[in-house]
C-alpha cells in the first residue's frame, strides 16, 4: 500500500492499522520537526520520503525498518545523524540534499548496500576515507558543498558511473582517478582547479564531463592570439565550455 500526506501541515505522525502495512509513506511539505519512535512501527516499508519539513536530526528508528530501500529528506535541517544509523543496512537510495550536514556521517559509509547517495548543497568540506566501503555505489552527488580536496580512497569504488562535484572548492584531482573505470559522467564545473591529471587518459568510459569556470578555462582563454573585439566574446564562450562525449584521448596537461 502506498500512503501519501503531502502538504497536510502534520507536526507528528500518528500509528494507525493503515499505516500497518504501508510500503511508501511521503510525508513531503508537512511540519515534522522529528522522527519519532512511531516511524520504527512502520515494519513493511520499503519506501520514505520526508523532504521539506524541519527535521534536525536523523534518529535511529531507521535501523528498525529491515525492509526499507529508499530514504529521501531533502531540505531539512539536518545537522547530524545517530551513531547506529549504519545499521540501516538495507537501504540503496539516500537522499539528504539541501540540509545542513557539516561533513559525511560515518555511518553512511557503513551502508554496504548503497547504490544511490545525494549529499548536494549540504555544508560538507571533507569526504571520510572509509568511503571506500561503497562498493556498490554508482551514483554520487555532491555538488553544491565546500569540498576543496578528495581523498585518494574515493577512487576506489569499482561500479561507481556519475559523480557530481561542482561548485565545489576542489583545487585538484588525485591522481587515482583513472582507476575510477566504470564513471561516465563527470561534473567539475565552478571548481579551482588548474589542471587535471593525465590520469583522465584511462577513464575510457567516460562519456560528459563539465570544467567550465576554473582557473584552468580561464587560463587557456586568456594565453589565445585573439585580439580585443573577439576576444570578448570567445572568452563569453569558453567560461561555459562543457566537454561532452569524449574519451579525452586528445587531453595534455601542460602544467
């Protein structure tokens, strides 16, 4: 059964026998400002979303919910996470965008079944190494943070295929990336990075992958024998410059 209250200005959620049997529950554009010890109740499901309400804190009545694959809160307040959400481990889609986390829980590194994370436009300045443990990750959204640096662990997760890291802080790539053999899609749009690694040579799967504005754009439009008048406008042109379907096979890095 799929129950949806979205937008009813709920400020707690009541058990109910409809509830009993519920495999997705939204409860979007209400006023929850927890999640409560009910939520543990809720035994068959599969599927929660609780995006733009004021939730603070992620509890721990995740880990009871044995059945439970997706979980989006996006735009919350969410600051922090209870220590033993790693035991929520039967969830492969995590989406906690536009909330208010300082960094990657831990916890979420414990979810081994995980193929699906979307942290973008959170507060997140550093990525834990133990990120290694997501062996199963393909998806990974990150955009929107203040990342200045990746550790070398991240380029380790073998099924990983999308990764977004623009507008970020990043100011280089590791040079591990190339063992990142399954990504197709890349974004590092409105970055500080001033070069990438010849490692970008190996990634034979990719297929987009976004660097306008970064110094290393504006760089290679400022060093063109273009003249004043044209200038201008090619400039305009190449600080939006998105690289699409390319196995970089003609890339050098130069620095």
């Amino acid at each position: 059964m799929d129950v949806a209250l979205v937008g009813c200005q709920l400020t707690h959620l009541t058990f109910t026998d409809i509830l009993a049997s519920v495999r997705s529950l939204d409860l979007s554009k209400n006023e929850l400002k927890e999640i409560s010890s009910v939520f543990s109740k809720l035994k068959t499901l599969e599927h929660l979303e609780l995006s733009e309400n004021q939730i603070t804190f992620l509890s721990s009545e995740m880990k009871c919910l044995k059945f439970l694959k997706t979980l989006i809160i996006k735009k919350n307040l969410i600051k922090s996470v209870a220590l033993d959400f790693g035991m929520s481990q039967s969830i492969e889609k995590l989406n906690l965008a536009g909330n208010q986390l300082p960094d990657i829980p831990i916890q979420f590194t414990m979810l081994t079944r995980l193929v699906h994370l979307n942290l973008g436009s959170n507060c997140i300045a550093v990525i834990p190494n133990m990120i290694s443990n997501l062996m199963s990750l393909e998806y990974l959204y990150l955009g929107g943070n203040r990342l200045v640096c990746l550790p070398e662990e991240m380029c380790f997760l073998p099924r990983l295929s999308a990764l977004y890291l623009h507008n970020n802080r990043l100011v280089n790539i590791p040079t591990n990336f190339r063992h990142l053999r399954s990504l197709r899609t890349l974004t590092l749009h409105n970055n500080n990075l001033s070069s990438l690694p010849r490692g970008f040579l190996s990634l034979k799967h990719l297929e987009s992958l976004t660097i306008r504005q970064n110094p290393l754009v504006q760089d290679f439009v400022r060093k063109l024998p273009v003249g004043p008048p044209r200038y201008k406008k090619l400039q305009d042109v190449l600080s939006r410059i998105t690289i699409y379907s390319t196995r970089l096979r003609h890339y050098h890095n130069h620095s």
